[in-house]
C-alpha cells in the first residue's frame, strides 16, 4: 500500500476540530482563520450550561461526535464539489462551461449572477480556465477564485487536471482565507474542447486534495469515482474516499479522519433542464481517530466499474470511533451549490443528522445551509454554512462555538 500522508505535517473529504469563534453562526461572514494561520482561541462554556455538560470526558465527547458529524457529511460533499468542478455535459457532448460560452451566459469574463468564467485563465495559461465567484450578483466582491490547467495523458481516454480553489473573506480579496489544491487523473473518457470529460460517455477518476488555511497544511484527502456511461440525463456512479486532519486537536491530543463512500451501482448524477446537476447517493463509512503523526490515506487498486467491493483509499493508522450512513442529495447550478439536503442521517453514538437549504437566502450567505445533530430529543450541534461550505458549528452542550472553512472545522 502507497501512503499518501503529506510531509509536511503542522500544528480538510475529513475535518479538523479548531479554535472557537465569539462571533454567532448568523453573521453574513464567517470568522475564518487569519492569512498568518493564527488561531482563535477557545471560548468558554457558560456558567449556565455546566449542569449538562458533565465531566471533562463527556466535553470532550461531546465536541468530537459534533466534529465527527462534519467529518462525514463533508467527505461526501466535498466528493460532489470536486467532481462538478472538472466535468462535462450530461446526454450532450458539451460541457456546461463550455454551452454556456457559445450561448452568452458568461461570455469571457463577462459578470453572470455572480461568475464569471475565463477561457484562457487570466494568466493567459495554455488548456486552462478560470472562474470567480462572487459574493453578490454584481460581481464586486471575490469569494472564491478557481484555476484549472488540464494536460492529456500518455494513453487515449487520459488526462491530468490540476485545480486550484482561493476562497477569500467578504470585503477582502487580496490574501485567501483558504486555499484546496487537487490534482485529478482521468481515465476511459472523451472530453471536449476545454478539457472537461463528457459524462455521456463515463470515466474513471481519481483526485488527490489538500487544503491549506492559511500558511499551514491542514487537511488531506483522496478519493475515486467510477462514471457509468448512459444515452438518457441520468448517469450511474460509485466512489470512495479517505481522509485525515494533519493537525492534532490540542485538547484531545488526537488526529480525526474518515475513509467511506456511496459504493453501490444505483447511486445517480442527474443533468436537469436548467443546466443544473443532482448527485442522490447513500454514503456509509467510518470516521477514527489515531495519535499525532498517526494517520494516513493508503492506496489499492483502482476500481474500474460498480459496485466498489474493495475501495481504492482508506486511512490506515487510527481507532474506528463510529460508523455513519448518509442519504445525500446534492444540486449544482452554475458551479456552486444551490440546494443540499440530508434527512435522518445515523452517525456515531445514535447521533442523527438533518440538512437543509434556505432558498430564500443568497447561496454566500452563512445561513444558506443548516444543519442539525440530535441525539434522541437532545441537540447536540448546529451549523450554518453558505454555498462553499464557510461557516460556524456550535456544541449545543458545551457551547463551543468552532469556525467552517470548505467543509472543514478548522483552527
């Protein structure tokens, strides 16, 4: 088995359990990390709330089944986010960026609802594109900044793309708040003229990730995808993922990760008539903890078909602390999320989770996902997130507030 634990490990697909935030989950901007990568220090329980907090163990428990609810719902999500970001068309033979071009939806670099998208990128780099995404329609304020370079394979069907996602702060676009490189490898597909694989014709792929916040390397992550060819706008797929937080939880002094997928061949990417993308699966795995230095993503043999018997990644290194099982339905429009949604999801220690949308927000508005982590009758965290998945989770038993940066719980 090949580790692909990164070597440079500091003191996120897996989320890492931060330093709290003083700001509420409602704010329009999320508190994130600083450019330096300083922490936000934890904030303290009230005095009110220590009746039902119990002993340091259960604290601690607490917050953890909170993180481990983040954990997997993000390995799925981030899975969907990765795989939109470099695919083409549905029943046709063009990619979406690619229609939207010759229709006029965006032109080249023309201001869409908030996007704007580039052919070359802006650097003028060759078999590259870019598009920014905004924090309000009129394209003044920078929310995330995604370069893409793609270079054909030494065998036909083949091709490497490499990506890289800046996301900035509301009102600052000058340092990123966060940065996700990924670097992914195709195979057994067709693609069109930029560069995206046309998902008529299906695919293999595989994408390594690492996210950075700030000057620090926070959370690694790998996964695969088999793409089932269909003539119909409804294509079968499979995948599996693994990943793990690089930085140690001060109070815990342990890493967290998780390695899962939706394995089954009935798991669905729907193409819908206004351009937008539905991904329905159920998700089911394991999320672990192992000591400082302890986890890695190992890797095995790449599947090539459904349904995924023997996943190519999984963590090595760590304890299983639960099992989860997650039915997700995810929709893409135009590149970002637009509707999430997860009912009655079982996690670890009998947890359930609930996930849904608020339509009637701006997609960059903090609020615009929620999320709910029950215990029987008993909350036990909230979050609230905008479409790039930046917000802040909340230990209703502790309250612990943490801050969200891509899906990841972050310090």
């Amino acid at each position: 088995m090949i580790s692909t634990r990164s070597i440079a490990l500091a003191a996120t697909l897996g989320l890492l359990l931060g330093g709290c935030s003083s700001n509420g989950a409602g704010s329009p901007n999320p508190q994130t990390p600083s450019s330096g990568g300083a922490t936000v220090p934890e904030q303290g329980t009230p005095a009110s709330m220590t009746a039902n907090i119990g002993s340091d163990a259960g604290r601690k428990n607490n917050n953890t089944n909170a993180v481990d609810a983040v954990n997997a719902l993000g390995s799925a999500t981030k899975t969907y986010e990765d795989e939109n970001a470099n695919e083409g068309g549905g029943k046709g033979s063009k990619s979406i960026r690619d229609d939207a071009m010759a229709d006029g939806h965006y032109g080249n670099g023309t201001c869409h609802d908030g996007r704007e998208f580039f052919v070359p990128d802006r650097a003028g780099n060759a078999d590259s594109t870019e598009t920014l995404y905004f924090y309000e329609a009129a394209c003044t304020q920078l929310a995330r900044d995604v370069v893409r370079i793609w270079s054909p394979g030494s065998s036909a069907g083949t091709e490497t793309v490499n990506r890289t996602a800046s996301t900035y702060a509301q009102g600052d676009a000058t340092t990123p708040i966060s940065v996700r490189t990924s670097v992914a490898n195709f195979s057994n597909a067709t693609f069109t003229k930029n560069g995206f694989p046309v998902v008529a014709d299906g695919f293999v792929l595989e994408t390594q990730n690492q996210l950075t916040i700030g000057t620090a390397k926070n959370v690694t992550s790998d996964s695969e995808m088999v793409m089932e060819s269909s003539s119909t706008n409804v294509n079968n797929y499979c995948s599996d993922s693994a990943g793990f937080n690089q930085i140690p939880i001060p109070t815990l002094d342990k890493e967290f990760g998780w390695n899962g997928g939706a394995f089954t061949a009935n798991n669905t990417r729907t193409a819908n008539s206004n351009g937008s993308v539905t991904w329905s699966a159920t998700h089911t795995g394991e999320t672990e903890s192992g000591p400082v230095g302890g986890l890695s993503v190992d890797k095995g043999a790449t599947n090539s078909a459904c349904p995924i018997v023997t996943p190519a990644y999984t963590l090595a290194g760590g304890t299983v602390r639960g099992t989860y099982t997650i039915p997700i339905t995810v929709t893409f429009l135009n590149g970002w999320i637009s509707n999430l949604t997860v009912t009655n999801a079982t996690l670890s220690s009998g947890d359930t989770l609930n996930v849904t949308t608020n339509s009637s927000v701006s997609p960059t508005n903090s609020n615009f996902i929620t999320g709910t982590v029950n215990n029987g009758s008993a909350t036990v965290a909230t979050f609230d997130v905008n479409t790039f998945g930046d917000g802040t989770l909340t230990s209703t038993k502790t309250g612990n507030q943490f801050v969200i940066t891509d899906w990841n719980v972050v310090r």
